[in-house]
C-alpha cells in the first residue's frame, strides 16, 4: 500500500513540475515515477497515508508562501552583504536544537536551511542540527534555534508530526 501511495504523490510532483498533458511526458513520468518508487520507495517513511491528510496538506499549502518568503529575504541580505563595500561576513557553524520528533521533518528542515541562502545545514545529530551561517547572530543554542529553525518548525511540525 506504501508502494502505490508514494507512486501517487510522486507522479503528482510530476505533473506539478512538469506541467504538460502530452502523452510522452506524462508516460516518462510514470515509467521514472514508477521505477523511483521501486528503487527508493523504502527509504522515505513508514506511513505515507499520513501526507494526504487534508489538514496536512492544508499546512503544507500554507508552507510554500511563507518559505518563499523566507528564501527572498535571504536572498536580500546575501546580496546586502555581498555587494556592501566592507563586506559584513561573521562565518561560523552554530548548532540548533530542533523541536521535531520525525526523521523526515528533520530532512525538510534541513532542506528548508540548506536552500535559503547564507546558511547550510552540516550536519544532523539527533535533535541538534549544526548548520554553517554566513552571519552568525548568536551562537547560544536556544537564541540560534529560534533565528534560523523556528520559522520553519512550526509549519513543518504540522505536517510531519
């Protein structure tokens, strides 16, 4: 039942990325879906059925705005910070504390860090992640974790826990 509920939501990403109704892009999309499904299907998580709840889907809707959001005023002060004459870096690896329980909420946070520009999750330890700032604002944990995950947290807690 796994097998087919992955090949669903990844044959759904599909037609979302790919956006064409054409016979031959809609038959290599099953045939890659279908042997991505074989090959990594047990890899992602043990209840599939959970991701199409209505309720976590809803959260997931309201997810992509907002990290948008995020990812552009990152994308700002990269920029800020790049193109500013005296070049304000203060490079450093700071660990954060994550309040999810699941792996996969950990994976997409670590993916939601990793993509907004001026930081980069290094690595995952449990419930601490250490993630590479291209402006560290506070190395104390807690102060850390609230800048860089909490944003993201509240969200993905909805949809992953």
């Amino acid at each position: 039942m796994k097998y087919i509920i992955y090949f669903i939501i990844g044959f759904g990403l599909w037609l979302l990325l790919t956006l064409s109704t054409n016979l031959d892009h809609i038959i290599a999309g099953i045939i890659v879906v279908f042997l991505g499904t074989i090959l990594f299907g047990g890899y992602f998580t043990d209840k599939p059925q959970k991701f199409l709840q209505p309720h976590r889907l809803f959260w997931l809707i309201i997810y992509i705005p907002v990290f948008i959001w995020y990812m552009i005023k990152a994308n700002l002060d990269v920029a800020y910070r790049t193109l500013h004459p005296q070049r304000p870096l203060k490079p450093g690896i700071v660990k954060i504390k994550t309040i999810l329980k699941s792996d996969t909420a950990k994976v997409f946070l670590a993916n939601s860090i990793t993509l907004t520009p001026g930081t980069m999750t290094v690595d995952i330890d449990g419930d601490y992640l250490y993630i590479h700032w291209i402006y560290v604002q506070d190395t104390d944990i807690d102060a850390a974790s609230k800048i860089i995950a909490r944003p993201f947290e509240r969200f993905l807690r909805r949809i992953f826990d």
